[in-house]
C-alpha cells in the first residue's frame, strides 16, 4: 500500500487580484466553482470546496468525471 499523498498548490499567480473581486471590479460574493463540462461527482464537488477553502474566489473545472 503506497502512503498517502499530500499534493500542494501552485503559489498564487502574481497576476491575481487577492482582493478577491473579478478584474473588471465585480465582486465575487462567496467562493464559486463553475463545471464546464457539467455537474460535477460527489469527489470533484468536494475537491473543488478543498480548492476554494485554500485560496478563495472563482474556479473554473474544465474536466470531466
């Protein structure tokens, strides 16, 4: 049995905003992921809140169960 992985994310673009509002000045009211391809699975709902808790704001999911 292989041990447990503990991926880490990529540190934040220095491009981003970390004011958290959209770069024409929209705020982003609550964290928010967007499924491209559709309704996500139960796990790829509750990895994108994982995302969201780490570095709040918008996640676009361009993958497909």
């Amino acid at each position: 049995m292989r041990p447990a992985m503990h991926p880490r994310l990529p540190p934040p673009d220095p491009h981003e905003p970390l004011r958290g509002d959209a770069p024409e000045g929209v705020p982003v009211p609550a964290p928010t992921a967007i499924f491209l391809a559709g309704p996500p699975s139960p796990g790829a709902d509750r990895l994108s809140d994982l995302i969201l808790a780490y570095r709040p704001g918008a996640l676009f999911v361009v993958a497909a169960d």
